[in-house]
C-alpha cells in the first residue's frame, strides 16, 4: 500500500508541475520587479565585515546576528531572482525584434537572467548552510556580478527596443 | 441464502459485463481518434515541426488497430494478444521517452547558458528514477497468472515511474527558469503527462488491489480508466494540433517619451537603493 500511495504521487506532481510551468509564467507585469539593494547584499556577504562583527560580538550574538544576515541575504537573491524572471518574460518578447540589435541584447540579457536563477538556486541552499553552521564563510559573489551585468543590459535593452510590448505593461 | 448469492453473481456478472462494454466503446473511440491525429499531423505538416510525435501518433494509431484486430480476430489466442499489446507498449514507450527527451533538448537548446547543465540533471535525474523505479520493481514485484504477465506490469509501471519523474522535471525546470513553450509543444507535453500519471496511478493502485489468477471487475476498470486516460490524451493533442500556434508578437512603433522615463524609473530602482 505504501508503495501505491508513492506511486500516486508521483503520479499526481505531473499536473502540479504542469500548472507550475505553465501558470507562473502567466504575463508578468513590470510593475512586479522588487527592487534589490545590491550594496547592501554586498554588505551583508562581506567577509571582512563578518570577521569584524565576529571579533566584536560575544560568539552567541554573532551566530544570532550572522544567521539573521544570511536570511536577510536569500530574501535579496529570492528578489533578484524573481526579477530576473520577470525580465526574461518581457525580453522574449524583444527577442523577436526584426532589429538584430535589439534581439542580440534581448537573447544576452535572457542569458544573464537564467544564470542569475541558475546561481540563486545553487546560493540558497548554501546560505542555509551557512545559516545552520553560522561560522561557516559563504560568499555568492557571483550573483552579485550577475544581477550587476543584467541590470547593466536592461538600460542597453530599454534604449535600443523603443517598442509597445513594454510599455503596454507599464 | 442460495438466491440471494445468484442475485449477487447475476449482478456482478452485468456490471462486469457493462464495464467491458464500456471499455471498448472507449476503446474504439481512441483508436479512430489517434488515426484522425495522425492525418490531421500529415495533412497539417506538422510532421516537419514535430517529427517524432509524429512517428508516435501514427504508431498508436497502426498499433492500435492491429491490436484491435488481434482481439477480435478467430484465429488468435490470448498469448497473441499479450504479444501485440506488449509489442505496442513497448515501441510506444521507446517513442513516449525520445519525445520527452527531444522536447527537453529543444526547449534547452535555445539558452546556452543551461543547456549543458540542463542536460546533465536531465541524465542524473532519469538514472535516479531508473533506481527508484528498480527499487519499486523489488518491493513489488506484479501479480498475474504467469512470469510473463508479471514482467510484464513491473516494466509497464517501471516506463510509468520513469516518464512521470522525467516529465514533473521537465515541467519545474521549465518553469524555474521561465522557458518558453510554444503552445504545441506544450500540448504533447500536457498529453503526455496526463496519459503517463494516470496510468502510473491506476497501475499502482491496480497492483494492490487485483487477484493474482482471476480476471476480476478491477482488470476492466483499470482498462476502461487507462482507456479513457488514453481518451483525453488524444483529444487534447488533438485540440493543440488544430488550434492555431500563436504567432510571436514583436511589437513596433515609437516610444512615448513617458514611456522611457517610466522604464528608466523602474531602472532606477533596480540600481539604487
């Protein structure tokens, strides 16, 4: 019987991940793009302001301290990658353009969206980690560079792809 | 006492007998209908587009005739029609993996920068449900009136596990990473996905429940359920085969000077604090 009810469900995360494949992707709207204090990520991933605050804190302070600092961390990548979701959405769309310009940047700036979602979902596991073994050093500098380069490439986009699908959602 | 067990045979007896009804009126049903898919591919050359499904709803459609005629025809016996349906799930199987496979590739194909990761977890993944599915085999070997049978019903639910694991990681890479279906594809998907659940689930449920050496009223519900599965299945390629694909909309035009500001606001935003 236990093997049965495995079984089904399995069987039953089919339609689960079909409704997450095709329901999530349901129009995002540019007005949903948090925004994300990348100094700040970069603060809280500091490691020289780690080793201050590990310095200066009493050992059960810093691991409360630092564990409050990771988790503040994920809700930056979770942000990030959320609007990383949003932008690839909009800069399929642009990748259509008849404009080779405008598709190059848009096929770039989808490249730098589904790496930041690749690096976010191999972080967060890690920041958990680090949030159960506190002194543990964690530092996803990579997404931070990512989200830089993609947010770099959404200027290029906005001013080469002066075009309706965009602003229609604004 | 004996009257009221004749009543209870004479009822068991119909409905058994409704439910084969049923199931062949399904049976039937699906069989024309995967042959309709199959001409409405061709005539629609959606076969250029879409070559293995192709390939996949034509041989459901020549297999399931053939397997139709087995059943109905004076000359065969029981083991004939084991083969057929055996040969029939088999091939299907081999086509149900490559498409799942090829749908997996091309949606990857598209962003380099998972596609060679995309590939690998797709691999570690199908050897993980290839040890789940083994695991399962080993716990539960099937029931059935031979060796055979039951060989056969473990492989059944083995292609079962695998196809679910492969399509459920199909369905949340996709959507993690945002890719973009176009909607046919995602209709063989969706069909498939429907037709490989069902039949796991049914499957699962059946190898609790079915006696080993009877044909029993649980083998024709679990025909007339898998049937119906199969049903729905060719109905929905059916509905995303002749719908029409939504053309991509590159839109053009001149900017409203607003327009940028607000974009440029919203830039703004991602960059400082």
């Amino acid at each position: 019987m236990t093997l049965a009810i495995i079984l089904a469900i399995l069987a039953l995360s089919v339609p689960v991940g079909i409704r997450l494949a095709k329901g999530r992707s349901v129009a995002p709207r540019i007005a949903q793009i948090r925004s994300v204090d990348l100094r700040a990520f970069r603060n809280l991933m500091d490691p020289e302001e780690e080793q201050y605050l590990r310095r200066h804190l009493p050992p059960a302070d810093f691991r409360r301290i630092q564990r409050q600092r990771l988790r503040a961390a994920v809700e930056y990548i979770n942000c990030a990658a959320f609007n990383a979701a949003v932008l690839t959405h909009f800069a399929e769309a642009a990748r259509r353009s008849p404009d080779p310009v405008t598709a190059q940047a848009a096929a770039k700036l989808i490249d730098n969206a589904i790496r930041l979602r690749s690096y976010a979902f191999r972080a967060i596991p890690k920041l958990y980690l680090a949030m159960v073994f506190p002194g543990r050093g964690v530092s996803p500098a990579r997404v931070a560079e990512s989200y830089e380069l993609m947010t770099r490439q959404v200027v290029l986009l906005g001013l080469q792809y002066p075009t309706g699908e965009i602003p229609r959602a604004l | 006492m004996w009257a009221t067990a004749g009543r209870a045979i004479i009822q068991r007896g119909s409905l058994m007998l409704s439910l084969s009804l049923a199931w062949h009126l399904v049976w039937f049903t699906r069989v024309t209908l995967s042959l309709v898919l199959f001409l409405v591919i061709i005539t629609r050359q959606l076969h250029r587009q879409f070559p293995l499904f192709a390939l996949y709803s034509g041989w459901i459609s020549v297999a399931g005739m053939a397997v139709l005629a087995v059943n109905y025809a004076r000359f065969t016996n029981g083991y004939d029609y084991f083969v057929a349906i055996a040969v029939s799930n088999g091939v299907e199987a081999v086509l149900g993996f490559a498409i799942i496979y090829q749908m997996f590739a091309e949606r990857v194909r598209r962003y380099p920068a998972i596609s060679g990761m995309g590939k690998s977890v797709f691999r570690a993944v199908t050897l993980f449900f290839v040890i789940l599915a083994v695991v399962f085999a080993w716990l539960s070997p099937g029931l059935g009136a031979s060796h055979l049978i039951s060989l056969y019903s473990v492989t059944q639910r083995t292609v079962r596990t695998l196809q679910c694991g492969q399509l459920v990681f199909l369905f949340l890479f996709c959507g993690y990473f945002r890719l973009s279906w176009r909607s046919r594809a995602f209709g063989i998907a969706l069909g498939l996905g429907i037709l490989s659940s069902t039949s796991l689930a049914v499957n699962a449920i059946h190898s609790q429940i079915a006696t080993a050496n009877t044909w029993s009223q649980s083998e024709y519900l679990a025909g007339l359920v898998n049937d119906s599965t199969y049903l729905i299945a060719v109905l929905v390629w059916l509905y995303y085969m002749l719908a029409p694909e939504p053309a991509p909309q590159p839109t053009d035009g001149p900017l409203p000077p607003h327009d940028l500001e607000t974009w440029n606001r919203e830039l703004e935003r991602l960059l400082e604090p």
